[in-house]
C-alpha cells in the first residue's frame, strides 16, 4: 500500500485516511494503541472487539441445543 496522509486538527486529533479505516476495520468507538517505532509512530487498533464481530455467527445453524450444556464438560 502506498503512504497515505492524515491531518492532526487543533485538539490533537488525527484523521486517518478512509482507505486505512476500511482495510482495518478502524469506526467510530474503536481503541487504538501507538507505539513508538524507529524514525516514527505507530497505530494499532484494539482487537478486543473483534470478537463481538462474531457474535451470533452460529445462531442460523440449527445446533442442537444441548451444546451449550457441553461447555462445562472436561477437554481432553
């Protein structure tokens, strides 16, 4: 990906290009961490939220309903 630009407003919020928000799934609420790095900065998004992206992704399924008893059950 080629660089991409972003403004600092006057109360030191950044802009982060659309193309960038998009590949990184990076939307209004979305915690990032920076880090310092040779010659700059970096910009991670929090991946904590990710799993709400999954959330009910099995409802459609038709599991047994008896699977959600099974979690206490001892893996080995």
């Amino acid at each position: 990906m080629k660089q991409l630009e972003g403004v600092m407003t006057s109360k030191g919020q950044l802009v982060i290009p659309a193309k960038l928000r998009r590949v990184f799934r990076i939307g209004q609420g979305t915690r990032v961490r920076f880090a310092r790095i040779q010659g700059g900065i970096a910009i991670y998004p929090e991946r904590e939220a990710d799993i709400d992206h999954y959330r009910g992704i099995l409802a459609d399924l038709n599991l047994p309903s008896d699977i959600e008893h099974d979690a206490d059950r001892e893996v080995r």
